[in-house]
C-alpha cells in the first residue's frame, strides 16, 4: 500500500493479485476486464483529498467499496473485491468492521444493485467500525 497526503492508499497492482486469490478461494471467473476502470474507482478518495474536500477514514473507505463495486473492472467478484479493499483500507487506518458474513453480502449486494450509495455505505461503516484496541 502506498502512503500520500498522510493517507495509506490500496494500489492496483495489490487489488489485482488480492482479487486472484479470492477467485482461487471462492470460484469464479478469474481476470481483469478493464485495469483503467479499477485505477480510476481506486482513485475517486485519492481526488477527494487532492481537491481538498472534508474526509474521513469511513468517507474514503465507502467512496472504495462503491467505486470498486460499481466499476466492474473484474470478469466476476466485483463485490467481493470491492470489500476486500474497503476493509484493508480500514485496517491500515486502525479500523476493523466488526460484522458478520452474511451482513457484509447484504450491504455489498445493495451497494452493488444501487439500493445504497456512498452516503449510506459510509453510515453503515461508521456504525459497523472498531478500533482495533477495542476488538482486542
């Protein structure tokens, strides 16, 4: 992961081979349709923060989880890389979602069908994050 503007960033590259390996893992087509729509939904929170606006670590995270849903740059586990880099975003912040299997399928599952945007997908966040010294 690459750190600008004091921000850990989740780089293409890593979401490539992450998203291989969840394909090796839980089935599906393997392969990427279109590596400039996965830099381009990578880099929505890296311009929010270039263009000055208010963030937060979960504003970033959501702005990931949607981008990466919604841009289908894979040939299948759009959703479930979308996850994956939301949540190894919030780890590398300090921050872990404390929520169940079936929940987190649920929520990407409505991010992905448009049922919830960033707005709500950052709420759900907020309520469903920890910091890591409280899960110990």
């Amino acid at each position: 992961m690459g750190e600008v503007s004091g921000w850990t960033w989740v780089p293409p590259h890593l979401v490539i081979n992450w998203h291989a390996r969840l394909v090796e893992r839980f089935g599906g087509a393997s392969g990427i349709r279109d590596v400039g729509l996965l830099e381009g939904a990578l880099a929505r929170p890296q311009n929010l923060v270039v263009y000055g606006q208010a963030v937060t670590t979960e504003r970033l995270a959501a702005l990931y989880g949607v981008g990466v849903a919604k841009a289908h740059a894979f040939l299948d586990g759009n959703k479930r890389i979308a996850f994956a880099v939301m949540v190894a975003f919030l780890r590398a912040h300090g921050l872990r979602l404390d929520v169940s299997e079936a929940e987190a399928t649920r929520v990407m599952l409505d991010v992905a069908a448009s049922a919830i945007g960033e707005a709500e997908l950052e709420a759900w966040i907020i309520r469903s994050c920890r910091t890591e010294a409280a899960l110990k």
